[in-house]
C-alpha cells in the first residue's frame, strides 16, 4: 500500500507530479494524477486496447463528479484551463492510496465519500465505485457527468459536427454511446436513480505534459450524459464503463476477483521486503496477451511491446517472479516472429508486420533462454521448442543478415548500415543518427560471446557435442579478438565502439554488460576497472548515466520539445535498468562481503524512495543525468522494474526498505 495524505493532495505541484497506473493485461489501460487533474493526453479512465495489445484508443477520458450535500454542492474532479484549475476537488481530499488499486478519499462537511478505480483483467472495463464512510443518514446526493473522447491514444479529440450524440438506453441499468461508426460502442452499467442524455462539450482542457514537450496540449471532450444517485442508505454506487455489456450488479464481484488476483501475485515472494513486494505487483501489470501467448508492454502510457525490451525484462518480470509458464510463453510467442535469423524490434501500435531494425534484441533473446533454464533446468522444452531456432539464429549472424549485420573474420558482431541506429541507443532526428554506434559495439559483443557459451553448454546438456565444441571454438575466438580489439589501456576500461579500426573511447553504460553478464570475456581485474569507472563516472542511485557529464556533448536535463529531448536521449540521462547490470557487475568484481552488501543495500533504500513519486509503485524509464534526478521519459518502464527486481532479489540485497515518513508512507 502507498499512501499519500492532504499535505501532497492540496499541492497541485507535488500531487500533479504523481501518476496511478491501472492495466488490464490486454494492452488496455487508466491512468492519472493522484487528483484526477489530467495532465497528459494519455490520461484516461479506459484506452482500450482494440487489437490487443495494441490498437489503443482512448474511450472514457474523465468523470466529472459533484456532490449535494444538504444545500450545498461540492465539485469533487478538477481541470486545468488556460490560466485556471476548475474546480478545485482537491481541497476535498484528505487521502489518496493504492490498496491495491487507486482510492480516493474525500471530506466534505463532516461526509466522508471514498471512489475506488480498478481495470477488470482481460477485459476493456474499468469500475468506479463510490462509498460513504460515515453518516449515512443524511441525505447525499451524487452526480455523474463522462467524458467522452474516443481516439487514438496517441491524438487528440476537438469538437466537430461528425459526432453522434445519441445514447442507447438498453434498459434502466445499461446505456451506451457510439459517437463514430469506425469506432467500438461504450457501456456503461449504472445503477444511477435518474439518467439525462443531453448532451454537451467541455472545452479547452489543457494538458501541461504535453505542453511541456512541445505538442498539442488543448483538447475538447463530449458528455453524453449524466446519471444521478441518492446516496441516503446505500452502501456503494459503480459505474462500469466498458466495451462489452456487463451487469452492474457484477460489481462487487469483480472488484474481489481483482483484489484476489492481485494479492495471488504476491502471495509466494522471494523475499519479505517493501521494495521487492511493490515492484513484483508493478511487474505484472506489463505482462499482457498476444494471441494465445504472452508478451511484454515496452512501458505506459505509449510503448507496445518490443522485442529487446521484452527479451531484457523478461527475468525479472516473470523468472524473478516465479512466473515459469509465462516466460515460456514469451520466449515461444517471439519465436514465432523470428525472421531472417532476427527478432522484431518493435509491434507498431496499428499492427502491421513487425519490425526487425535491431541487432541488440535477438542477442538478449539468448539471455532470456539462458535466465529461463537457471531457473526452471527445463532442458526439454528448449531442446524440443528453441535449440533449432537459436541455431539457426547463429547461423544467419555468421553468415550475413539484414543492415550489413554479420560475423567478422574475427569473431566479432558488425553492422555496416549507418543510417540505421540498431543498438539500444537507438535515437534519430529525420536522418541524423544522434549517437552513431555501426561497426562494432561493445554491448553486441558480450552478447554475442554470451550467446555462444550458452549455445555451448546447452549442446553440452542435449547431447549435440559437435555444436558445443563449434560454439566454444567461436567464442574463444570472439574473447581473443574482443579483448584485443576494445581494453583501452591508456583510459583503463572498454572502448564503446570500434567502426573501420577507429576505436570511440566515449565514456558509455554499455561496457557494463561485458562484466554483468554471466559469461564474461574480461579477467577480473580488467572487470574491476571497468566497474570503477562507470561507478566514478556515470553511476547515480536510479541507474547508469548514458554519458559522462565531463563529455561536451552531455546533457544533464531531458526537457523541450521533441527535437531538443530525442537530441539529449542518450546523452546524459540516467537509464534505471542499467542499475541491475551495475549491482550484477559490482558483486561479480567487488565479492559478496558485508560492506559490499551494506554498500549496495545504501544505493536501493535511496532507490526507493522513487516508488512514491512520478507513477506510484513503479519506475521511470529515464531521469535527468544532474541532481535530483527527476524522473523522465515513460513515467513506468518494463525493463527498470524488471532489472532492479531481478538484481535486489538474485544478488540477496533484499530486506526491509526504511518506511517513507511524513506525507508519504509505504504500509
């Protein structure tokens, strides 16, 4: 549980900067600031995935709500309009908390009323239930005005004269809405004492995110209706807002199936600590249906599911998680779109064929198998489902695939397209790549070397030995080349890229993985000093710096418009899911003694204090590079959750988090 009392509720500022985050494992998701002021035009009660996981589109944006109470109205949402926030609910707020799903707390004239949002898993339906908490024998009224927008999650909605106002009144408990033939129809189940379907636009909302990154941040909404509750004597009013016609009644019953599923995820922990327990309920929220199988939400409120994202995540979420089946699941779901010795990079959002500008992704693939068979020793299944695939993966990487990627007369991985940026830094601005990485990189490399001593020791456990002594012949060759090819002995650690034998000895993360990993290339020592040097320079408590500050091209804020932000993505801002790697790194070269762990264990209590801010319970995909490190980018990326998960539980530096105190706690 994270609480957030009226000391943060009653600052716009601190409340504004606080995000909840409702998924249901289809793609779809709700989400919004602690005070319901909207502040991005991912901000909605229901964006429905129509294709899941993909094909988003946002349905339900808001809930007007206002309270009669005696004489007296009390306006409960809030807006911000140029120049203004109307109304101001919250100043009628005393607490907010995830329990385990957004609650609302409200004090209105000695009435306290609480609203509860939750997501129904596997359906496109959100509930909203309202409850009074004490009195309830004077008499409340309650009214309940939507806000429609139905769009791509991605636009915006404006009023114009196509739409159709019309509401369908199924029976006195069911009514929906299509305001556009392309688009789905909106339930909505009530057990509203009195509807009225006049309808009406709201104007001008203004969306400061998205302001601030430079886009379109004024949108109209449409209310089709309005229902109206006589609080007197009930214990609860919901509200089902979804795509499919569903029973009002059923409300309850969800709302404990939910809360029944949510408290399954963590009923069998690693380990009894705040911080192991908070990002084990975030992990689940990524993990969503494809088909029959399962994939990885990159990170909300606007990535689909990535290949390398998946690949990197995939440990911590499901592995870390004791989640075996669902890994299984992934690895075969990406198996089948295997392509060319590659996996895609990305699903677009619309669902076309997928695609494969990536050389990093297929690489961590045999990471994930090599995690996968650490934990589960389920020999059988690769042999049976994936030895082929990933044989013949090899294979297309040795002989030659897309983008010019191949195996070098030295063993090492190249890519010869240089307008194609196909590593994880993997920033361009029209056709300027902002961080050039063709040749050969350094992250592909360990991964590679990685690959092939995986190959090596599963050929080793089936019975292939003639492909095992093939791939430990091709990683000797890769260890011989790579550490003559890329130790800077003058700077003491790895060069990031070697492109047409001009070696970049740029200070980047990405060195780190060719100690992290579990097949490593480097003699401890040189480990050592690789780790000493991106801890000395780029290491901050939230994750790895994707620069050096004492490099001219270092940007310590990511802010401005979309030019200014994709020029500065990887030029300075810390990335949270390098912290798994260093702390792998940090134990592999450093031991596993008491100050080791006492060292590690300072860097994840401050860590933590991350989880009550920006998207509660989870953790930002990038933060600015300088102090204070405000958290950037996706405010809830897969790959951070997983890592630090993955690295606190398999390292043992879980425990006890210290409890946040004052206007924050974690119960």
């Amino acid at each position: 549980m994270i609480n957030l009392n009226k000391d943060i509720l009653r600052n716009v500022d601190a409340a504004t900067s606080r995000e909840w985050l409702e998924t249901n494992g289809i793609g779809g998701f709700a989400c919004s600031t602690v005070i319901g002021l909207n502040t991005r035009r991912y901000h909605a009660l229901l964006t429905a995935a129509m294709h899941p996981p993909a094909g988003r589109v946002v349905l339900l944006s808001k809930i007007e709500e206002t309270v009669a109470l005696d004489s007296q109205r009390y306006d409960l949402s809030a807006n911000q309009y140029s120049g203004a926030i109307h109304p101001q609910g919250y100043i009628y707020l005393e607490k907010f908390r995830l329990d385990p799903f957004p609650i609302f707390t409200f004090a209105l004239d000695g009435i306290r009323i609480e609203k509860s949002v939750f997501m129904v898993q596997g359906q496109n339906t959100t509930v909203v239930q309202y409850r009074v908490l004490s009195d309830k024998t004077r008499p409340v009224h309650l009214e309940l005005r939507p806000l429609i927008a139905f769009r791509d999650y991605h636009a915006l909605t404006h009023e114009n004269g196509c739409l159709d106002g019309s509401v369908h009144v199924h029976h006195e408990k069911l009514t929906s809405v299509r305001p556009y033939s392309d688009q789905p129809n909106l339930y909505f189940a009530h057990d509203a004492g009195e509807l009225n379907s006049e309808g009406y636009w709201y104007k001008n909302f203004e969306y400061a995110l998205e302001r601030e990154r430079g886009l379109d941040s004024v949108e109209d909404l449409y209310n089709p209706l309005t229902l109206r509750y006589d609080l007197k004597d009930r214990e609860t009013v919901t509200l089902i807002a979804s795509t499919e016609i569903l029973d009002v009644e059923i409300g309850e019953t969800l709302r404990q199936r939910e809360l029944e599923r949510r408290s399954q995820i963590v009923s069998d922990l690693p380990a009894e600590d705040d911080l192991v327990r908070i990002l084990t309920v975030a992990a689940d929220q990524y993990i969503v249906s494809r088909g029959d199988q399962k994939t990885v939400i990159a990170g909300y409120p606007w990535f689909t599911d990535w290949g390398r994202d998946t690949m990197i995540a995939l440990p911590g979420l499901t592995l870390t998680t004791g989640r075996d089946e669902i890994a299984r699941s992934i690895l075969c779901e990406f198996a089948r779109h295997v392509d060319q010795g590659m996996l895609p990079n990305r699903f677009p959002d619309a669902g076309e064929t997928p695609e494969y500008n990536t050389i990093d992704a297929t690489l961590w693939y045999f990471e994930a198998v090599r995690a996968f068979i650490e934990h589960t020793a389920d020999y059988a299944f690769v042999q049976a489902r994936l030895y082929p695939l990933l044989s013949d993966i090899v294979d297309w990487h040795i002989r030659g695939t897309r983008y010019g990627i191949k195996m070098d007369e030295d063993g090492l991985i190249a890519s010869s397209d240089r307008d194609v940026q196909l590593t994880w830094m993997d920033a361009k601005i029209g056709d300027w790549v902002v961080t050039p990485r063709s040749g050969k990189a350094v992250e592909i490399e360990a991964l590679w070397y990685n690959a092939l001593r995986t190959m090596q020791d599963i050929a080793l456990r089936i019975g292939m030995s003639a492909d095992a002594e093939k791939y430990s012949n091709l990683a000797d060759v890769t260890k011989s080349s790579f550490n003559t090819l890329f130790w800077n002995e003058e700077r003491g650690y790895l060069y990031d890229t070697v492109t047409d034998g001009m070696a970049d000895a740029t200070m980047r993360p990405n060195q780190i993985l060719a100690v992290s990993l579990t097949h490593s290339m480097l003699s401890k020592q040189r480990g050592k000093a690789v780790v000493d040097a991106v801890e000395r320079e780029l290491f901050t408590p939230y994750g790895l710096r994707s620069l050096s500050p004492a490099d001219s091209r270092y940007r310590g804020h990511y802010e401005g418009d979309s030019f200014a932000r994709d020029s500065s993505y990887h030029q300075g801002p810390v990335w949270g899911w390098l912290l798994g790697p260093f702390i792998d790194a940090y134990f592999k070269v450093n031991g596993e003694g008491k100050d080791v762990q006492n060292q590690v264990r300072e860097w994840v209590r401050v860590f933590s204090g991350h989880l009550t801010e920006a998207c509660l319970g989870h953790v930002s995909e990038i933060f600015d590079g300088d102090s204070p490190h405000r958290p950037r980018g996706c405010f809830a990326q897969a790959w951070s959750v997983a890592e630090i998960l993955r690295a606190v539980v398999e390292n043992g530096v879980a425990q006890n988090t210290r409890k946040v105190k004052s206007a924050v706690t974690l119960d």
